[in-house]
C-alpha cells in the first residue's frame, strides 16, 4: 500500500511523539508517526525521569527549562495528569567543582533558569537521613523534580492524535526512500510505503542502523544503564531529589515512600545490544548501590532492596543529543540523546518543528547549529565550558 503525507516521524518515543505535538501545535497535521511496536514501549518507559536545568551547555539548560515550563502546564496543556511532581533538586559538589558549580549557576540563570546556591544547613532539613560533610557547595532549583516519561509520551500522543496526526503502531519502519540527494519517503516490513517531503528519524538507539545504509552517521553507542528501587525503611516524607556529585550517585523519591537509585560514574560504561540485554540490575551493581546509599544515607536504618530494571542510553562522543538536518535533503535526526531526553523532550519536539518549517531555531537561547550532526565530523564537539570532575558527561 503507499500513502503519503507531509512528514514520516519514525519512532513513537518520547521524542518522535513530542515532535509530532509539536508539529501540530504549528498547523501541520498532515504527518504520520511510524512506531514499530507501541507509543513508548522502547527506552522511554526505562528513563529514571529526572527533571532539571541543571547543565552548563547553555543551549541544554534552556531547552530543559522550556519542558519544565510544559510539565508545570500539563494539566492546561494536556487536560490531565502526566506524572510531574515538583519536589525540587538540590545538586551537592566536592571542593574541586566549587567554582565550577557557581559558574554554571550563573550561566544557567542567563537563560531563564531560577537557580541558587543553598547553605548545608538547608539541604539538612530536607535530607535529614544524609551525611552531607563531604559537601563543599549545593545548588538549588525549587522548579525541580521528577516525572513520568511513558505519560508523558502518551500525552503528546494523544494531542498529536486529537489535532488529526496519524499514530501507526505496529509499523516498523526498514528503510527510507531516497531519490537522488533528498528523501522521499520511507518503507515498511509490510511491504507499503509512505511518500513524504520530511522523514524525522527519532528512533533512539535503532537510529544509526538505520540510517548506516544511506550513508549518514550518527555516532551512537548504545550503553546499558541500571536502576534499583530501595525502601528505606524509614517515612522519608518530602524530600527533592538529590544529585551527589562527591559519590557520583542520584536519588529521587517514588510515589508510595521509595527511593529510585541511579549511578552518575559515567567513566566505564557497559555498551548493549538493544534487542537483547539484561534487564534488571547485576549482583555487582546492587552491591555498589548498597555502598554508595548506605555511606550517603546512614538514616536509612531499615533499607533494603525493592526492585531493579535496566535500560538504554543512545550516547554520542560528547554525551548530548543530534537535532539536525542531514546530508539528505528533507531527513532530519532526533536521537543521541544520551540520557538528556525526558527532561528536554517538549523544547526537542519545538526545534524538529522549527527545522521542518522554518529550517532554524525560533529560539534564540537554542541555537540549531549546536546540535548539528556535522560536529562530529569537525570535531567541535558541544560540551560544558563548566566541567565537573567525575561527572563532566551529564552535565
């Protein structure tokens, strides 16, 4: 069968349906979304669903602050729900990254990010279960907080869906079509093809395989990353999240009075197959998790172990994402975005609509050349001007 349409989003993730919103919010409509399996069943219903601005790439720290700016809005927005809860973030640093915390402060706060420095004293009221000595600075975001990706990918869907987009599930996408230097379309397992001026290629991990056949590379590495659910046998009551930058840990409170541990030691990573991997956390990782957490939390007097889960991360060489134009005309790349997605994915959905309508960034805090393609092969690589020691990837 061959239809057509004005834009083909490949992937039903979280971004490939923020972009779909997003186009629908300008008046485009007449667009497809290809997404092989269901809305959010890849890797977006694994993210740990940190929300912070917390970033010293400039352009980074504004897009999160345009989707915190959505998550705030959702039930206006959306009409429901999406899983936002606003419990702060609070971002603890050792003696070596003082400076480097209260310049990235400063920046973030020159595009639009209400951050500030807090005494240890604060930060003890809110974590009274920690050991905070080894902590020489704390930055606060009283905005912060967590949310919820899958719902937060369905919503978007819903909306696209409402304004006339077409969600395909259960159509996977093989191949693009291409004609000469520009794409014309892409190509289904089932054998039907959709015609389309723009193909948006969000698939994630999967992006670079299937762009490997038409000559455009997108340096992803797949890499595996662990997540355990603690209860920490204690009432924990409110508390922010906590990003410590001196164990190289973060901890977010769950609905119910769990605690969701992540590791931020980004330095030896695990690379995966997507289709195939372990999910659940390993003997070793759970080992590392009762270290970090019972050294950072003697508080928790009771804790123990609730659950694990793994997922993906699609990382490129400087650990942020590609929002660009290709080489082919018409193809535009929403992938790499290693780690960064949940938090930033309604500002990434407003720059694949500004590429496919306007060709550039309508906002002038994002510009479009920051996240080119073309910079890996100039090695001009977007990296923090503030770099953290021990946790430079992330931030």
């Amino acid at each position: 069968m061959s239809e057509t349409a004005d834009v083909v989003v490949v992937g039903g993730g979280i971004e490939g349906a923020a972009a779909a919103w997003a186009l629908s919010r300008r008046g485009v409509t007449d667009v497809i979304v290809a997404e092989r399996n269901t809305v959010a069943s890849g890797m977006t219903g694994k993210s740990s669903g940190i929300v912070r601005c917390h970033y010293g790439v400039s352009s980074l720290a504004a897009m999160a602050t345009v989707g915190l700016e959505v998550f705030e809005q959702a039930h206006e927005i959306f009409g429901d729900d999406i899983g936002f809860r606003q419990t702060g973030y609070v971002v603890g640093v050792g003696e070596p990254n003082v400076e480097e915390m209260r310049k990235s402060l400063a920046a973030q706060r020159a595009v639009g990010v209400q951050t500030e420095e807090i005494d240890r004293a604060d930060v003890a009221k809110m974590w009274p279960f920690a050991d905070l000595s080894p902590f020489a600075a704390f930055g606060w975001e009283a905005r912060g907080g967590y949310g919820d990706a899958y719902q937060t990918a369905q919503a978007f869907a819903i909306a696209a869906r409402a304004a006339g987009v077409q969600i395909r599930q259960g159509a996977t996408v093989n191949g693009l079509l291409v004609d000469g230097d520009a794409v014309t379309g892409v190509r289904l397992a089932d054998g039907g093809v959709v015609s389309a001026g723009t193909v948006v290629v969000a698939a994630g991990v999967w992006t670079r395989p299937l762009l490997a056949p038409y000559d455009i590379d997108v340096p992803i590495r797949v890499v595996r990353e662990q997540i355990v659910t603690i209860a920490p046998g204690v009432d924990i009551g409110r508390v922010p999240v906590f990003s410590d930058l001196v164990s190289l840990q973060y901890l977010r409170p769950e609905v119910g009075g769990d605690i969701l541990f992540g590791n931020s030691d980004l330095s030896d990573v695990e690379e995966a197959d997507p289709d195939n991997y372990l999910n659940r956390a390993t003997e070793a990782f759970v080992d590392l998790t009762v270290d970090k957490v019972s050294t950072r939390f003697p508080g928790f007097t009771g804790a123990a172990i609730r659950t694990s889960y793994a997922g993906c991360y699609d990382v490129t060489p400087d650990w942020n994402p590609v929002i660009s134009r290709t080489p082919l005309d018409g193809l535009i790349v929403a992938a790499g975005f290693s780690g960064h997605g949940f938090k930033i994915s309604p500002a990434v959905g407003k720059l694949v609509a500004d590429l496919v309508i306007d060709g550039h960034s309508t906002d002038p805090r994002i510009p479009e050349t920051d996240f080119r393609l073309s910079r890996f092969a100039e090695n001009d690589l977007l990296t923090t001007p503030y770099p953290y020691v021990g946790a430079g990837q992330m931030r």
